[in-house]
C-alpha cells in the first residue's frame, strides 16, 4: 500500500485572552483532510475503470467532504439501509473489515479497494474477505464467539418486527449449523483453508458469491 | 429508502457477500438494471440561469418534481434542456437539496415566495435542516398572524340574513357597524364615566351645615347621589341584559370576564335595596361600595389600550410570576435580617419580623417613606444592602414583560394601520377590476359604434387595438350573455331600469346575492343619496319607443347617479339598444336580475370620444328617491335586461 498523504491542518484560535487560559486551548481546530492517489494508480490497482471510479468518488466524497470516513459516519450511512434494526455493530466490524491498515479511518482507497475485491474479484479472494470480516481479532481462525458476535450482529439488523419471531437462541443455533458445516476437524475453530474448502462444496454458497457483481 | 445515501447503496449491495457463507438458503436474484446509463449531465435553465447536474443526483428523491418524470412535461426539444419560468435565486436552495440531502432556508427570501417554489417542485418544508428550521417556523408564524389578521376584518361584514339577534350582537361588539350601536357605545361610556366621577364625588367635604362639621358630599345631598346611582345602575342592568339576550352562547358570555366585571358593578347597589338598614350587615354594605370602583374597569370595551394592556399582563403570567416569588423570598430573608439586626436598639419599631415586612418592602422598591429607619449600625448596612437588590430584583423580569407589551401593542399598531391601508388599496384594486368590466362594455359599444358609423358610411378611425388576451376575454363574456340571454350593462343603465320598473310596479327583481368586496357597499349607499335630473336633451333621438321606453323618458328626470362625470356615458349606453332588443325587453316585462361585478365606474370611462352625445349633465343634489334597500347595503352581482 502506498503511503498515505495526509495533511493534518491545525489551527489555533486566539482570543483577546492571553494564552495562559485553558480554554482556548480547547478551540484548537485540526482537520484532517484526506486526498487520494491520482486516478491511474487507482485504476491500475483496482479492477475497476476511469469512469467507475469517478462515479464512486463523486459519491463518497459528497458524503464525507473530508476524504475520510470515521466510524460513526459509517454506522450511520449503513443503518440507513437498514431502518427497522440496528444495523450499528455489524456496521462496525464491516469498518474493520474495510479499514485494512487499522487507523481508524476509511479513506477512499481502503473504500475502492474493498469493493473491488467485493464486486470484480475472484471467488476465492471474496471468500479470503469474508473471512477475514469473520475473524474479528486476525488472528487466522474464527471461534465461535467470534461467529457468535458477527451472527448476532446480522440478526441485530432485522430489527424486532420478524416472521417467525426471532428468539434467543437462534444466533447460536445457526452458529452451531455454521460450525457442523465448516469446521471439518471439528476442532471449535474454523481456518481458513477449512472455510475455503466447505464454502467451494456448498452450491448455494457459491451461486450466491456471484450475485452482485453487475452492481456498479 | 435512505435516499439521502443512495450513492452508497453499490456499496451496500457489495457489502452483502459478508452474509453469504453464512446463509443456508439460496439467495434471490438480484435485479437487472437493464437501461444501464452512463450517467449524463441535465442542464435546467431556469429563467434564464443554466444549472447543471447529474442525473442521479436529481434520482435521489423520486417523489418531486426533478426527480421524477414529472419534469418531462417541461422539456425543451430545441435546447435539449429542461425549462422552468420560476426564479433563479430560490432555486438555487431547491438544487442544492438535491446535492447535499439538506434543504435550507435562505434568511433573505421571502416566506411565501419560498413556499410556493417548495410546493412547485414537490418538496415538503418539514425537512428543511436544523440550521434554518426555527427560522423558517417563525417566519411562517409571523405571517400567519399577519394574515390573521387581514381575515378578521372581513368578518365584520355584514351577512345578508342575520337575526336580529346576530344583529345585536354585531353591534355590541363591533360599535362601528351601525350608528345605533355608536350611540349606544357612547352613552355607555357616558354612564360610567358619571358613575366613576359621583363615586369619587361623594366623598368629598361639601363644606358645613350650620351645625356640623364638613361632611362629604354623598351624606349632605343624599338624594341627588341616589338617583344618578339609580340610573346608571339601571342604564348598566339594561346593557348587560342585552347583551346576555344577544350573545350567541348565552353560557360562554356569563363566564367571560367583561360579564363579570358588569355583574360586580352592578350587584352592590341591588344588594344595597334589598338590605334595609340592619346594624350588623350595614358594615358589609358599605364594603360593598368599593365593588363599585370595578365600574371602571368597563372601560376596557372601550379602551383598545386597556385590552392590550390586560392580555399583556395576562400573557406575561409566568414573568409576573417570577418577579413576586423572587420578591417575596427576598422580602422575608431581609426582613428577618433587619429584624435580627435592629432587636438590640431600644424603641426600634422592628417588633416583629413582619412588621419588618414593611420596612423591607418600602425599601426595595426603593420608595422610602422613612417611617421605620434603622438605628444600629449593622441595621443600616443591611438596609443599604437591602435596597441596592431590590433594584436589582425588580429590575430583571420587567424587560420581558415590557418587551411582550412592545410586540403585542405593534401588532395592534400594524392591524390598525393595515386597515386604514386597505381602504386606499382595495380602492385602486377596485379600479383596476372595474377597467377591465368596463372595457368589456367599452368594447361592445365599440362594436355597435363601428356599426352604427358602417351605417352611416363613416370611416372608423378610433379602432383602438385590442390585444389577443383581451379579445379573447371579450368573447369569453359575449358567450355568456348568449348563454343567459342578458347583456351586462354598467350601473347607471341598471339603476335607470331598476327604477323604472319599480315606478311600473314590476315585481320581480331579484337581487341574486355574491360575494364581492365590500366597497360596493358605501358605494351604493352613497347612491341612495345623489340624483341628477338629466336634461331630456340628452338622450339621443335613436330610442325605438315602446311602453317602456315612454317611462324611460319619464323618468329621465330621475337619475341615481355615483358621483362622477359618467352621465355621458349612459346615454351611450343606450345605443346599445337595438331594435331587435326591444321586441325581447317587452316581452320580458322588465325583468331584472342581478348577476354581475357592479362596481363604480372608474373616470376611465370619461376618456372616451365626447363627440357623439349632447351636452353633459348637470350634477346637482335634489330632493332624494330613497331607491328600495335592495341595492345598498347587499353585495350584489348585477346584470339588466335590455
């Protein structure tokens, strides 16, 4: 990944008072403003061309005029798809997912480069991704608390309002169905080689990994 | 939908495939988006001013106008660019709503103007941002109360058929609908302006008997007292039972606080009759004469100050409020204090703590009457004390309640001042009505002028140009007429025939009632007053003569006549008569409907060729021929036979 230009623009306002007063050390503004790599070493790095990418910054850049998304921007442009749950805690591990260099922001390339892999990738770098949104502290397996969380966190997101009604258990039953399916040796972690292997001999899994690639 | 996002809804979609190995059924198929367009610049020109935006931005909120194909219908093919004849600067907001998902309220636009542009383009004003949210609302109230007021005007017009109740009621509350009702507001005032005045009087000294000291007024001439008593007492109890007999909610008027008010006026004196002199009630009865001071507070019907003045007090409940509380805290801690601090000093007149109250009071309202002073040094440090807060304290509600008078009393300023305005307005809006009724029949004579000249082999040379618009209006109302088989004339033709049928005993006219402005009102009534005989040299010899237009000649002498150089167009009038129009009027046997706009004839009329007609009319003021009320007074919409 390429280094990051980051222009970190400081200001500090002085009032009439002198210096000495705390509070106007409180006014320091500092805004971070973000801009990314020039069009053809994005194209050259993603999959995706000159136009689509104009489109997709056009987009994001209307939303976060700063470059840069930040966690809580990201929560609340994804829980507006998502209006009847609450879409917050998965919104959150997505941010991680995206945010590759783990600096607590999402810029534009961390974005594109995502939904490259997302939507022009190949099967197996997709599963690689999902993966690695499964496993929450990277640590190359995923527990089942870790799958318990994620679940959680996608039933979270239907909200209460469901048929049939959603009950306690069923984030951890459909942990343990996941697990049966994916953990081979069962040995109550899921690698990665294991979740490539199961996903590549579940029909649906793969049929579904195909969905959405006419997207942009 | 989360429109406001939908540039992130690619995102979202992509974002899916978190879910898919964790899925257990199959996923449905996803939809095709089969127009697959590049995305392409629109260019609106809205008058004039070219904006220009993607197409997917305005795609973002499907439910207005932009958004939808709504916008279609305006279109240019030529220019290749959508049209809007509306103004540039408001739509600037209106686009940028689109671009930023935030609608704003620019502060120098007008509230009105802005919310018809939202309406035009589909746009509700409840998402306009936080940032400009509580201006817009107070905005839109002010103007709602301004035209609030606007609108209570027009209910003191007077409805046709209103009870005699109604009438009454009418009357009392609005003293100058009718001169009865002016009377009876003066003479009220009048009464208790005299029963304030003998009540004050009555306890003056009148200077001594032979024998006895001065003793006041009331005791020495006790029967004069008692009869002025006597009659406003009485002139109130009328008043007030009429007003009960005419209120339209007999429950909602005894409770209301002008009513009360009459009541505790006026019950002393009755509970003085019924009382004879019993020693041990005689005390009660004479505390009971200071209810009489209330009368003064019946004023306030006639005061607009007064009003004011009580609904801002009424308004200003919670300041009020406030001050007493923070008063009545501040009273009773200095009090105590000054009583603590003066109990040593001999022959202190602080004996209690709320004989300091006194002392407390009189000091922070910085009045100091100087009856009870401290005498000890901490005494005297506390006073000052005391009454530098007091100041302080009194001094920070009232700004709130004087700044609530202000804005009450400018209200009323501003009504006040937009109905005066609105007699000059809806006068130059009345002339500006009556141009265009006019030129109607303006026209019509031009007609028949062009006619009558073909007729006589004349070049027309005063072929006024009509434009399009206007021609096309003309025939509009021409259409009407033939529908109706009546023509429209101008008021003094109507008059002129009203008249004569009255005198023929015809008994048909009916004045069919619309709603129009009520200038006409004084207009008409104003007819009632101005005839002018008109030389029978005026009226042109083409008039066919039948029976009825031999009462026409009669009657010539007789003419209403609304106040301006006009005459000269009747008689132009009367060449609209044409002979086929006769036979019909005969047959008819004078029947008058009213149907349409009667309003004054603007002197625009005076403009037209003097040429053809006789000499101009006299105008003077003879004895009057009261015309039946039918015409005053009532709103009518008038058309005559011919």
């Amino acid at each position: 990944m390429d280094p990051r230009r980051v222009l970190t623009v400081s200001a500090r306002v002085d009032a009439a008072v002198s210096s000495t007063d705390s509070v106007e050390d409180e006014l320091e503004l500092s805004t971070v403003r973000h801009r990314p790599e020039g069009l053809e070493q994005l194209e050259a790095q993603t999959r995706f061309s000159r136009k689509e990418l104009q489109i997709l910054y056009r987009g994001f850049k209307n939303e976060c005029p700063s470059g840069v998304v930040n966690e809580e921007t990201f929560k609340d442009i994804y829980s507006q798809f998502f209006p009847q749950g609450d879409a917050s805690t998965y919104a959150h591990f997505l941010f991680n997912a995206f945010d590759t260099d783990h600096n607590g922001s999402v810029s534009f390339e961390d974005f594109v480069m995502g939904l490259s892999i997302l939507l022009r990738g190949t099967v197996q770098e997709k599963l690689i991704w999902a993966f690695n949104l499964y496993d929450i502290n990277k640590d190359g397996y995923i527990s089942k608390e870790e799958m318990l969380d994620i679940m959680k966190a996608i039933y979270d997101m239907m909200g209460k309002c469901t048929y049939p009604v959603l009950k306690e258990e069923t984030p951890r039953q459909h942990v343990e169905v996941f697990f049966q399916k994916m953990d081979k040796n069962k040995d109550g972690v899921v690698t990665i080689d294991e979740f490539i292997d199961s996903c590549q001999n579940d029909e649906n899994i793969m049929r579904s990994m195909h969905l959405f690639e006419n997207v942009l | 939908m989360a429109t406001g996002v939908a540039a992130w809804l690619p995102f979202a979609r992509a974002a899916a495939i978190g879910w898919m190995p964790v899925a257990n059924c199959p996923m449905p198929i996803a939809p095709r988006d089969n127009t697959k367009r590049q995305d392409e610049l629109i260019i609106l020109n809205v008058s004039g001013r070219r904006f220009q935006t993607w197409r997917t931005t305005l795609d973002r909120y499907p439910d207005t106008l932009l958004g939808s194909s709504e916008k279609d219908f305006f279109y240019n093919e030529d220019t290749k660019e959508y049209f809007f004849d509306r103004d540039p600067d408001a739509f600037r907001s209106i686009l940028n709503f689109y671009r930023t998902g935030k609608l704003h309220y620019p502060r120098h636009e007008c509230i009105s103007a802005y919310d018809e542009e939202l309406t035009f383009f589909g746009i509700i004003p409840e998402i306009i941002g936080d940032c400009c949210y509580e201006e817009y609302k107070d905005r839109k109230r002010e103007n709602l109360e301004r035209l609030q007021d606007d609108q209570e005007e027009t209910k003191d017009m007077k409805l046709p058929n209103m009870s005699f109740r109604e009438t009454m009621w009418r009357a009392f509350e609005n003293p100058h609908t009718s001169t009865m009702a002016l009377v009876f507001y003066y003479v009220t005032g009048f009464f208790i302006a005299i029963s304030v005045i003998t009540n004050v009087v009555e306890t003056v000294p009148c200077g001594s008997t032979f024998n006895q000291k001065d003793m006041p007024c009331g005791e020495r001439y006790t029967v004069a007292f008692f009869c002025i008593d006597t009659a406003c007492v009485m002139i109130f109890t009328v008043e007030y039972l009429l007003r009960l007999f005419a209120a339209p909610s007999r429950y909602r008027f005894m409770r209301s606080v002008m009513s009360i008010i009459d009541v505790v006026a006026i019950l002393p004196y009755y509970i003085g009759l019924v009382m004879t002199n019993n020693e041990d009630v005689s005390g009660a009865f004479v505390t009971l004469r200071v209810f009489r001071v209330f009368r003064i507070f019946k004023f306030s019907r006639h005061s607009q100050g007064l009003r004011i003045l009580g609904y801002t007090l009424k308004s200003c409940a919670s300041e009020l409020g406030f001050l007493l509380f923070s008063l009545t805290m501040a009273i009773i801690i200095f009090a105590t204090v000054m009583f603590y601090a003066e109990k040593g000093s001999s022959s202190s007149k602080f004996t209690s703590i709320p004989a300091s109250f006194w002392y407390t009071i009189v000091t922070m309202t910085t009045l100091g009457y100087g009856d009870m002073v401290p005498k000890t040094i901490a005494g005297k440090i506390f006073g000052s004390i005391c009454s530098l807060s007091g100041v302080l304290v009194i001094a920070l509600p009232v700004p709130v309640i004087v700044s609530n008078f202000s804005r009450i009393y400018h209200q009323n300023q501003r009504a006040d001042k937009r109905r005066a305005q609105k007699k000059a307005r809806m006068a130059r809006i009345r002339i500006a009505k009556s141009g265009s009724a006019n030129a109607f029949l303006q026209s019509k004579r031009n007609g028949l002028l062009s006619e009558l000249l073909e007729l006589t082999g004349k070049d027309e040379e005063d072929q006024k140009s009509v434009s399009l618009l206007e021609s096309q209006h003309h025939h509009l109302l021409h259409c009407l007429e033939k529908t109706t088989a009546h023509e429209f004339v101008d008021e003094q033709m109507y008059e002129q025939n009203f008249l004569e049928t009255a005198l023929q005993t015809f008994p048909s006219h009916s004045p069919s009632t619309a709603s129009h402005d009520s200038p006409a009102v004084t207009c008409c009534s104003r007819k009632e007053r101005r005839n002018t005989p008109l030389p029978s040299a005026g009226l042109p010899p083409s008039h066919p003569s039948s029976a009825h237009q031999s009462a026409l000649h009669e009657l010539s002498a007789i003419r209403i006549h609304c106040g301006d150089p006009l005459s000269h167009s009747t008689s132009r009038s009367n060449l609209n008569v044409k002979p086929d129009d006769s036979s019909r009027i005969n047959s008819k046997s004078g029947r008058i409907t009213t149907a349409i706009i009667s309003l004054p004839s603007p002197p625009a009329l005076s403009s037209d060729g003097d040429g053809l007609h006789g000499p101009l009319q006299r105008r003077s003021h003879p004895p009057s021929i009261q015309t039946t009320a039918s015409s005053a007074g009532i709103n009518i919409v008038k058309v005559s036979a011919l």
